[in-house]
C-alpha cells in the first residue's frame, strides 16, 4: 500500500501509522540477508503436499529398485537395510529442520515487533482515553449549569493504567 492511497481514504494519523506499520515490516525484511530470502522460499517450495509426495515416491522406488535388484542376484547400489536412503533421508530431515526453524525464528521476531507495537498503541489509546475522561470531568465542573458532582468511577478512569500494575494483576490471575 502506498501513503499517497492511504492519506485520500483515511485521516492522516491513519495513514501516519499504516506507513508506520509498513515500514516496521520493511525494516524487518531489509535486515534479513539474502541467505533468508532464500531460505524462505526453500520452504516455500518443501512444504507444498507434493513434495512430501514425490519424497516418499522416490525413497520407495530407491528401496524397490534396490531390493528388486538384489533378489535377482544383481550388484545393487544400496543393499538391504539401505543404509544410502537412511543417510540421505537423515540429512534431508535435518536440513529441512533446521531450515524451517531458521525462517520460523526470523517470523517470530517480526511478530514479536509487532506486538509490542500493538501494546505500545493500545496503550497510547487508554492514556488518550484517561486525558479525554479527565479533560470532560474538569469541563463538567466548570460550567456554570452543570451540577458540580464527585463521580469516583469518571475520578478512577481518568488515571491512566500502569502497565506493571496490569501485569501483576495478570500474573495473579493465572
């Protein structure tokens, strides 16, 4: 999405922060090497179901050819247990782990950027929140035809949260 588009349908501090969010992401995918990128669309590739078939085809005809071969008294290339397959299918399985858990780290640290940009803002909200509360309880006690009353929820709410308080809390209830 470009910012020229973003500004024409919503308010600037929308646009201000789907740029904001787009450039996190952008960030995050500049710092990434180009041995990432690569990666990624290895797994990309691997992980479609038809990979996964033409594997098991390939290990079976390996041990098919093999075993037929060497019940017909031919000298086979990997003998019964197949230990050739085992060591292939080894390394395979080990460089695709480990594969996966290199893009699935670097996925997990884009997602842990956002969520602290996501507490960051639902913070920022309850503060803008608090201010407009209290803002509206000073204005109700300023205006001359308003009853001046103490109302202790609006006092509560005005009082933006502590962040380690809520945590606490959280912690408590679990």
């Amino acid at each position: 999405m470009d910012s020229a588009a973003d500004t024409s349908v919503s308010s600037p501090h929308v646009a201000e922060t789907v740029a904001s969010i787009s450039g996190l992401r952008q960030q995050h995918e500049e710092r990434g090497v180009k041995d990432q990128k690569g990666l990624r669309c290895l797994v990309a590739v691997v992980t479609r179901p038809g990979v996964l078939t033409l594997f098991v085809s390939l290990a079976m005809s390996w041990a098919l050819i093999n075993g037929i071969g060497e019940a017909l008294g031919h000298n086979v290339v990997d003998p019964a247990p197949f230990f050739w397959l085992d060591t292939a299918l080894a390394v395979m399985s080990i460089s695709l782990t480990i594969t996966i858990l290199s893009v699935q780290r670097r996925d997990d640290e884009l997602s842990a950027l956002r969520e602290q940009l996501y507490l960051e803002l639902a913070l920022l909200g309850e503060q803008k929140s608090a201010k407009i509360i209290q803002l509206l309880e000073e204005l109700r006690s300023d205006l001359p035809f308003v009853p001046d009353r103490h109302d202790e929820e609006a006092s509560y709410m005005a009082r933006p949260s502590d962040p380690t308080e809520v945590m606490d809390a959280i912690e408590q209830s679990q």
